[in-house]
C-alpha cells in the first residue's frame, strides 16, 4: 500500500499521551507511522506544538483574568462592608 492510499489516526483510551514519550514525540508518531520526511516531521509538529504554546498562553491569560475579576468583585464587597460600618453605623441584621 503506498502512501497516502488510507488514512489513520490514532487515539488512545480517554486521549492519553504515551507516558515514556516527549509531548513533541507524541506529536509526531502519527507521521512517523506515516514515514513522513524527518524534515516535514519536524516542520508540521513544531506547528502543532505553536498552536498549543498559543492556545496554553490564550488560556492562561483568560484564567488570570478571571481571578483578578474575582478579586475586584471581593474587594468591592469588602469595602461596601467597611463603609456601611464605618460611616452608617453598621447595621448588618438587614442584610442577612
């Protein structure tokens, strides 16, 4: 069968990586499988590995985010809380 006549790909149970392999190699197995160019190989998964790097730090970003908005939301009802002791005498029974 030469190359190209069939199509495959490889998932493994729950979309586990093989554990004794680098992630750039767990990349690259399926076109090693293929005997792909060692040049074409290292071309398309560095690719991959850019797309992954790019949506790692996307989702790093919006998970910060996210927690400085959490902090924010916090702070503000912490200093709601001050303010209603400090300058309206603090009765809190109203607010529970």
């Amino acid at each position: 069968m030469e190359k190209g006549d069939s199509i495959f790909g490889m998932i493994t149970q729950d979309y586990q990586l093989l554990h004794d392999r680098t992630c750039f190699d767990n990349i690259a197995l399926p076109l090693k499988c293929l005997k792909e160019k060692h040049k074409e190989i290292r071309k398309r998964t560095d690719e991959v590995m850019e797309k992954m790097l790019l949506t790692l730090k996307a989702e790093s970003v919006s998970i910060i985010i996210d927690y400085i908005i959490a902090v924010v939301k916090r702070t503000v009802v912490m200093l709601d809380f001050y303010f209603k002791l400090k300058f309206e005498g603090g009765d809190f029974t109203s607010d529970l």
